[in-house]
C-alpha cells in the first residue's frame, strides 16, 4: 500500500544523524490517501499522495 498509483512515490530509507553522530536507521512514508476516484469513467477507490489530489491529478468521485 505504501506507493501512489498516479506518481509512483513510495517510501524512501535513510539515516537519521544526531548531534553526536549515532546514527539509526530511518523511512520517510508519503502522505497517502485511500480515496474514491473517477477512473476509466467509473469511480473506484485508489491510494494516491496528497501531492497528486492537491495538483489535480486526480478527479475525485
């Protein structure tokens, strides 16, 4: 679930540093919506980031 069906944004891994340099694994997650929305002329429900429902990338049902 954690990918947008319109633009493909995902989940991203990295580390996060503190300010004595330990550093521990970290995920930065998109902001994703289970949302209903017109596809092909029928709405059905799709999991799309904010990012793609604020743009207009998609027409919601």
């Amino acid at each position: 679930m954690a990918v947008c069906e319109i633009c493909g944004k995902r989940s991203v891994t990295g580390m996060q540093v503190s300010h004595s340099h330990i550093r521990t694994r970290k995920t930065w997650k998109p902001n994703l919506q289970k949302v209903r929305a017109v596809v092909d002329g029928t709405p059905k429900r799709v999991v799309v980031c904010t990012r793609c429902l604020r743009s207009g990338k998609v027409t919601r049902a």
